[in-house]
C-alpha cells in the first residue's frame, strides 16, 4: 500500500474558457435540476413531476463547497456544454469528471496527483461534508460522475443556503467514513472501475455487537463492531432517525432525551442498525454535555445530594476544587446528629471543618490554614481514606503498588498509604506518562468520579 505525505492543496479552478452566459433558472433543460446547498455541503438532485416543476428528489451527494473567503456564489446557473474526464487544475492537480455550471466554477471529483485514478488526496476525500474548497463544488468520483453522464448542457443549477435542513432526502455520509493513512490506496472507494481495490473490502460483511441499548438521558455508550473479513476495517458513519432521543458521536451512541431511536451505520456497501431506547431526563445543568467523559460521575454525586450546580444552571466541570470544598462534600456523608456545633458568624464551611476535626479527617492536614488553596489529590485521597474508616466504618485494604508511577517515589506517611489504597481500589489513576501526580489540584469533574468510584463501587 503506497504512503504519501499529503499536504492540503486546495484546487478548484479549472482551465477552461469564461461562458458567454449563464442561462437563467427557468430555462433549465432536461429531466434533472441540481441544488446545491452551501451551508449543509449537500447536493440534492430532482426530476419534474407530472406538471413539469421539479420537485421529486432522485438523488443526495455529500460534497464540499467553497471555504471562507472563496465561497462557492450563490444564484441560478445552468450547465455548460464544457465537460472534461481528466481536467488540469492550475495549481498542477487534476479532476476527474468536471462539470462546469458557473463559469470556472465546477462539479468535479476529489483532486488527484496525476491524471491516473490511483493517485486521490486522501485527505481531501475526509473533508467531504465541510467547506474545503476554493470555490468549486467538490463530489465523491460517483457523484461527480453521475452529473457528468446525466446531466446535459442547460440543465438548472442553483446554489443556496439552509443550515438547518439539507434537503428532502437528508445528508448522506461518504461512501468510505474516513480513509485512514492505513487504508489509504490511492483510490476513490466509489470509483467504478472494475480494478478499484476498494471493490473487495466495501463488501465486507459489518456486524454490530450490540442491535439493541437501553440507557438513560445523557449515557453514552461506544459502539462495538467488526467485519469479515478483518482488514477491511472500514470507519463507519452513523446516522440517527430521531436526533432528539440519540446522536452517535466518535462511535458511541449519545442519549439527548427520552424515547426510542434506530440509529444505522453504514460502511462500504453494508449496513447495521442498533435500537436505542433512553429513559430519564437530562441533568438540570446546562454545561455538562450528554456523553462527556465525566456525565455518569455528575449525575451520581448530582442524586446523591453530594454535589450540586454553581447557580444558573451550571456545574462548572472545569474548575478547581478547593480543601474547604472538598471539606463540605464529605460532610455529607455525615450520619444522621453528626453536626458540630459552631459560632455564628464564621466562614461557610466552617460546620465541615469542625467536623472534619472531630471525626479526624482533617487534623494537622492543614495546620497553616489556606482553606480556599485547590485540595490535591494526595490531600484527597488522605481525606477520603479517614472518611472510610472513621465516617463509613469499613476496614480498607491497602494494597495498591505505588512503584510503578515514577512521580510517587518517596511519599511517605499517610499519603502513601492513602495513594496505595486509592490505587488498589481503582479510585486514583495513573496517567498514560505513567504518572500518579500527587500534588496536582482537581477540577470538579474529576472530584465527581472519584467520589463515584469510592462511594458507587
């Protein structure tokens, strides 16, 4: 399989002389009127229905248009009688099957190196769907040839703008979801020349572990298939029938809000269909996202009445923890009569202090005070674990194995018994570094799972 560094060249000129003129909308000729909506980088193509008014769509194509500054123009044109199968770009690249409607302006295949249907931009295939070029309007090989063939001089053009709806017969996704550096061949996978490499691997057969989900508001869950056979390994692309009730997201299905669902993956020429059935609501929070990594971990300390939102709706995933903070959470985990007594007029968490002194969590923890300092994870793993023994009542084990973080060499005292349990228990990780990175603060996503994986597990 042939590798090449690609750089992103953007074409989209052709040489080819200026049209006299550009035949208005209602003198478009032949069975077929093109649509091309700029803001959805979707092409709609219909034929007329019994009065001769084109309104039956017959065919979507996913397809780039022109990129900020170079925007595809909008209007009513038509067809030019100026068709080429090999076409040289300015820039030295070259189009297969070029259609020009407006102008310089053109349909046309993914650029190639050569005139030689071996030699696409892979990566220029992977910006289908978005804007990438500079100007032309840029199509699957099939695509661009089914215009080439159909399509004759006169036939209506029009460019226009619809974000929200892409046209009667949806956006459909590329043959191929995305061709990676591994799978890269040189080919367009819709090119239907007989030698095209692609032929074998888009007949794959695609299996979906998992045809049928039940989840709740704002789960996600990765999708897990394969093929037959296993080179193939083609990406899919994912589409769902009610968006409302679930989306598929980087190959995990997402639950937005009650209700049931089918969302279908297709690769190659195959297809797959999962069930999706949610229940529940979402969070009341309007900065945790449905499926982000850290959704379960909110909702679980959410419910329990551990953590709440920040004001306005928001849980403010990102910001630091601090030790008074980290105080009041375990407070709530107090038992029923665990109140300590305080003065009034003191600081907010000055009830959690107090009974964080009594119960011995905090005791010498933070003797110079700095209560509004972020809490470090070793602070909190000290913390939880004294909560585990004097609050919860349960005897921990203390079998995590600290040698291989390079960073937790010599902690001692309670913090390293406190990271060891934290580690045996799965409650603290590692980074990929192979760091456990004692000192650093935590955000409060981060606080939520690990109040889940200690308190939920």
């Amino acid at each position: 399989m042939r590798k090449r560094t690609i750089a992103l060249i953007l074409v989209l000129a052709c040489l080819l002389p200026l049209a006299a003129a550009r035949p208005a909308a209602a003198e478009a000729e032949g069975p077929y009127y093109i649509m091309v909506n700029r803001a959805a980088n979707t092409v709609t193509v219909y034929t007329a229905d019994g009065a001769g008014a084109f309104t039956v769509p017959v065919r979507a194509m996913i397809c780039s248009t022109g990129r900020a500054g170079h925007a595809t123009p909008l209007g009513d044109y038509a067809v030019q009688p100026i068709k080429k199968e090999w076409c040289l770009m300015y820039d030295g690249t070259y189009a297969q099957y070029t259609t020009a409607f407006n102008g310089d302006i053109l349909f046309h295949s993914i650029c190639y190196w050569a005139p030689n249907p071996a030699w696409m931009i892979a990566d220029e295939y992977n910006l289908l769907g978005s804007v990438a070029s500079l100007g032309c309007v840029r199509l699957q090989t099939a695509d661009a040839k089914w215009i080439y063939d159909n399509c004759a001089p006169g036939t209506g053009v029009r460019v226009y703008d619809d974000a929200e709806n892409p046209g009667p017969l949806g956006k459909p996704g590329t043959l191929v979801g995305h061709i990676t550096p591994e799978l890269d061949n040189g080919w367009d996978p819709t090119d239907p020349r007989p030698e095209n490499p692609w032929n074998p691997l888009l007949a794959a057969d695609f299996y979906l572990d998992t045809p049928e989900v039940n989840l709740y508001a704002g789960e996600s869950l990765p999708l897990q298939w394969h093929f037959e056979p296993a080179e193939a390994a083609l990406v899919p692309s994912w589409t769902s029938a009610d968006p409302a009730v679930a989306v598929v997201q980087n190959g995990a299905v997402v639950c937005m809000g009650a209700g049931s669902t089918t969302v279908t993956g297709r690769a190659g020429l195959r297809e797959v269909q999962c069930a999706v059935t949610v229940s529940g609501e979402l969070l009341p929070l309007d900065d945790a996202a449905p499926g982000a990594w850290y959704y379960n971990d909110v909702r679980y300390v959410y419910d329990l009445g551990l953590m709440s939102g920040t004001g306005e709706r928001r849980f403010a995933p990102d910001e630091p923890v601090s030790r008074a903070a980290a105080l009041q959470v375990l407070y709530q985990l107090r038992p029923a009569g665990g109140e300590a007594a305080v003065s009034p007029a003191v600081a907010w968490y000055a009830p959690a202090a107090a009974w964080a002194r009594r119960f011995g969590l905090s005791d010498a923890l933070w003797e110079d005070g700095g209560m509004d300092e972020p809490v470090s994870r070793a602070e909190l793993a000290v913390l939880m674990l004294r909560a585990e023994r004097s609050v919860l009542r349960r005897q921990p084990q203390i079998a995590g194995d600290l040698s291989g973080f390079a960073d937790a060499e010599g902690l001692g005292g309670d913090a390293a018994e406190a990271l060891r349990w934290a580690v045996g228990r799965n409650i603290m990780q590692g980074s990929p570094e192979g760091l456990l990175d004692p000192d650093g603060a935590l955000n409060r996503a981060q606080f939520a799972a690990l109040l889940h994986r200690w308190l939920g597990a």
